[in-house]
C-alpha cells in the first residue's frame, strides 16, 4: 500500500507539474503574440513611408520606362512612327541576327544600339528631321531581372529596362511590400557572360532612403538577381489559414488600411 500511496503521489505530481507548465504556456502564448506583432512594426510603417506600393505592381513591372542607355537584343519589341509618312509605321520585333525587319525605310541592325541612336539612324534613312521619327520600347524583352522577395517566396521575372538603382526598380515594381527585412537586401551578380566568378552586393536600404548616401544603390544589370529577406512575422502569416492569415497580416501591419471590402467602399 505505502508503494501504491508513493506512486499515485509521484503521479499526481508529475500531472500537476505539466498542468502548471501548460497553463503557463498558455499565458505566455499572448505575450509572445504581442511581441511578433510588434517586432518590426518599426519597418512596415518605414515602407509605407518612403516605399508606398503602386496599384498594381505586376502592370509597374511590365510598363517599359527605358533608361536612356538601355541597349536593345533580340527579342525586344519597338514602336515606329513617322509624321511624314504614317504608312511605314510598325510595331516590330528584333529578329534573331539582331535587325529590324522593315520594309520600309529598310532593315536596320539595332542590337546592342539605344533608341535614340536607331531614331537617328531611321530619319537618316528616311531623308526626314529626327524629330518627324519616333521609336519606343513597346516591350522589353531582351533581358531579365530576377526578384526573390516576401510576396509568398517566389521568385519574379522582371523585365530589365536598363541600369536602374536598385532601390528605384524595387519601389517601382513594389518590391519592398511589408514584411521585407530591411537588413537582408543583396543583389547578386552571376558575371557569366564575362566569365567572371559571381558577386554579392549588400544593399543598406536604410542609408539610401534616410541619409540619401547612394553608396549601395547600385545600378542593375542583366541577369541580376535581387533577394530580400523575410521578417518572422510574414513567414508565419504564409503559414497560417488563408482567414486568420489575412487577420493577422493586418494587425501586424503588413496589408494597407482597404483590405477590407467594406474600407475600400469608403474611399474617396
């Protein structure tokens, strides 16, 4: 009987023991859910500061708004006109050995030229002002920038429009959304094409948008990759339920005030 007394006691202390963790667990449990909503409130209000995202970030991505040195390949796709001769207006595409299939006023090798020197080149072959041509990118095709971001970790494919600072292609194509962790931004270099080893550039967000030093706001090439990191809390928003997830990514600060139908009927 003392042996059976011994045990129900052993056993009823080890229950009470994981019955006070357990209850101590759970009071820790809103605790700890207040300090994930709160750690990094400090950079979704920072982003939506100084990074608001546009309205639509897949069209911002797409739009072709080419640098001036932006240097046309096969297969971009280029808007003609001619004010003098609106018949020979086109929309072509670079072949592959790098011309523009024109018939008139002609092919033209354009590959590796800017568009201001094929605007030239076209009223040179025209016999007509520069300014009576026009050539716009319609499409930028030739290359690539690859974004690995937050927005459920996928890896985007975005038109490269020339060597734009990487900080002004990201707020552009909305590729700081809340939830980005602001120290873990790097742009990665592969340097295959000239047979070089890859490099990684560290990106000092905070330094370029508050101090205004541009000293890591690199100009992107090619082929670049750009990674940004994930705070705690959008990694756990990406594993909750689709309902509680949209609940929580807004207490969190990480959706913009009209994610709900009923703020966004109210909008001016």
């Amino acid at each position: 009987m003392e042996v059976r007394s011994g045990s129900v006691w052993i056993a009823g202390r080890c229950c009470g023991a994981v019955c006070r963790q357990r209850r101590a667990t759970l009071r820790r449990g809103p605790v700890l859910l207040l300090l994930l909503l709160g750690s990094g409130c400090a950079d979704c209000r920072f982003l939506s500061q100084t990074c608001p995202q546009p309205p639509d970030p897949h069209q911002a991505a797409q739009l072709p708004a080419p640098s001036e040195s932006y240097r046309l390949g096969c297969p971009d796709v280029l808007q003609i006109r001619f004010a003098d001769y609106p018949e020979w207006d086109v929309l072509a595409v670079v072949d592959l050995d790098g011309r523009l299939p024109l018939e008139s006023p002609g092919p033209l090798h354009v590959e590796g030229r800017t568009l201001e020197a094929v605007r030239e080149e076209l009223a040179r072959m025209a016999q007509v002002p520069v300014e009576r041509v026009t050539v716009q990118l319609a499409a930028p095709r030739a290359s690539r920038i690859y974004l690995h971001g937050p927005i459920r970790g996928r890896t985007r494919i975005v038109p490269y429009q020339g060597p734009e600072p990487v900080i002004d292609f990201l707020k552009r194509v909305g590729g700081l959304p809340p939830g980005s962790k602001l120290s873990e931004v790097y742009v990665v270099r592969p340097n295959v094409a000239a047979g070089q080893r890859p490099e990684v550039f560290p990106v000092d967000v905070r330094a370029v948008l508050i101090d205004n030093n541009p000293a890591t706001n690199i100009p992107l090439r090619p082929s670049d990759t750009v990674y940004i990191g994930e705070t705690k809390r959008s990694a756990i928003a990406r594993l909750l339920p689709h309902w509680l997830g949209r609940i929580y990514r807004h207490f969190a600060g990480l959706l913009p005030d009209d994610w709900w139908p009923r703020n966004r009927s109210r909008r001016p």
